[in-house]
C-alpha cells in the first residue's frame, strides 16, 4: 500500500447528484465497494471462473452491460466521477428518480453480484491486486489529454503499462479503446515499446470492429453520431 495519494487530473464530479441516486451512493455502494484493507481473494462473496477490471467506466453502461452477459466472471470497475458511479448504481438496481426508495436495497432482477467498485484513483487500487490476478483490462476511452504538455497524464504510459503486465495472468488480454486521432498512435506505439505486449490484430478489421459480445459506452456512440471513428487495440501479455 502506498502512504500517498498520485496526484489526480480531471473531474469528480459534475452537476449535483439528485436524491435517489445520491441515496444509492450512501446506501448501496458501500455493499459493491472494494475494500483495500481485506484481502484481493476476499473482493466477491462466490468465487469466478475469470476476474476482469474495467478501468475508468464512464457512466457504468458497458459494465454493467457485459457482467449482465457475462454472470460467471467477476468484473472490477474504477471511476472517480462520482456522477458516474451514481449512474452505475441506478443501472445495477433499477432505482430510478422518482421511486421510493425500498427499506432493503438489491441488485435488480437477473443480475448475479459479479461487479465490484473502487471510487478513486486507479493507481491506488494496483497497489492491492496481486501478481497475476486478471485475465483482462479494460481501458475504454480514456481522457486524451490532447496537448503535447499534457501527455504525461494519459493513462497509458510506461509505468501503468508495466503494473497492468503485472496484475494480468500470463495470455492476460489489454483492451484499449479509444476515438480519439492523437491517442490512437500513442497507446499502439506506448503498448509496442513496452516489450511487454503482443499486438493481436491480424487484418484492419480486428481493430476496427467492435470485439465479440461488446457493449457499446454511452461516450462510443455519441463519437459514431459525431462521425469519429473508435479503434479496438487488443494486446495479449507476453
């Protein structure tokens, strides 16, 4: 564990949070929030054939759409916006503003307790997770950070990319994708000179398609209406 939190760019929070939402952060969350002083093998209540961590989910819509697909895999999210997280939250129970809210609060029907979250700093969260610990790593349209003197922020970089080869198993898959012109270049050519990854697209198709049984982020399908085109990178660890 480290004594000292990274320094953070970016937002936490946005427009204000109404009730019933702000009501499932106070109330539900604490029931699918990682706790980092128990130990890695103890984050699900039931043990998974395969364990994933999304990193960044935005407004929750992809993760919450795949551990729906997906009840037999342990998914780990982290956001710091807490907009988001409250998004999470609504989709995972079905409480919506203007329901009352029930004494017990539950995972909505048809879903199995598959996903778990951490509100803060990714970084903090890698010094918790074990060696070889995730079969795959999400990284779904990640903040850019377009200026030149602004690079070093960008999530992808030679030290991240050296704790997500840790925490992966070995064949453990990387997924980055992003719309963005600039970041496109940046996270295939960090990726590729870290050593540490195998580009797996053979033909353009493999990244220009969306990967089997995807679900699209709410900020993916804003980019298509926009006519901004998203890149699939897939990368096996070596």
């Amino acid at each position: 564990m480290i004594n000292e939190k990274p320094k953070f760019y970016g937002r936490r929070q946005g427009r204000k949070i109404r009730k019933a939402k702000g009501n499932l952060l106070d109330v539900f969350l604490p029931q699918i929030k990682i706790d980092t002083q128990k130990n890695f093998q103890e984050t699900f209540n039931q043990s998974f054939a395969k364990t994933c961590l999304e990193i960044g989910f935005g407004d929750g819509t992809h993760l919450a759409g795949i551990a729906k697909n997906n009840p037999e895999i342990g998914f780990i999210g982290v956001e710091v916006f807490k907009n988001g997280v409250a998004n999470l939250l609504t989709l995972l129970t079905g409480i919506k503003e203007g329901h009352e809210l029930p004494q017990e609060i539950n995972l909505a029907d048809g879903r199995n307790d598959n996903i778990r979250v951490f509100d803060d700093d990714v970084r903090i969260l890698f010094n918790y997770i074990p060696d070889a610990s995730l079969d795959k790593v999400f990284v779904l349209f990640p903040d850019p950070w377009p200026k030149k003197r602004h690079a070093h922020r960008r999530l992808i970089n030679q030290e991240n990319l050296q704790v997500i080869s840790r925490i992966l198993k070995k064949d453990g898959i990387l997924v980055i994708a992003t719309d963005h012109r600039v970041y496109k270049g940046w996270a295939l050519r960090q990726t590729l000179e870290s050593n540490l990854f195998d580009w797996t697209a053979k033909t353009s198709n493999d990244w220009r398609n969306e990967p089997e049984g995807w679900v699209q982020t709410k900020y993916q399908k804003k980019a298509i209406r926009e006519g901004r085109k998203p890149v699939f990178l897939i990368f096996k660890k070596k």
